[in-house]
C-alpha cells in the first residue's frame, strides 16, 4: 500500500485551511467594525435608528 496522502500535504492543506479561516473572520469582523461607526455617526440613519429604539422604552413602563 502507497501513502496516498503525505504527512506534508496533510500538514500543508491544514495550515493553508486554518489561514482562510483566519482571514475569513479577520475580514469579517473588521468589515462589521468599519461598516457600523459610519453609519452611526451619519444623521439620516441615526435619525432612523433613535425613533425605533425609543418606543419600546415606554411600552416597557
């Protein structure tokens, strides 16, 4: 019996997995902190945001 897979191509696609994975979600949570200040700080959507969240304060009293 022949080794189908090496232990360095098993160790090479691990790592090379691991790396995707890893710049997977550095992208995706240094996207979502990116996207989401500016949309706070524009006035339109703040204007938006505010009137929704406000509401079910009272609603709670």
């Amino acid at each position: 019996m022949r080794q189908a897979v090496p232990t360095w191509v098993a160790v090479v696609v691990i790592v090379v997995v691991l790396v995707i994975v890893a710049i997977g979600y550095w992208v995706a949570s240094s996207k979502s902190r990116v996207v989401q200040p500016p949309e706070t700080f524009q006035p339109g959507k703040t204007a938006q945001f505010v009137p929704q969240q406000q509401p079910p304060a009272p609603q709670g009293r």
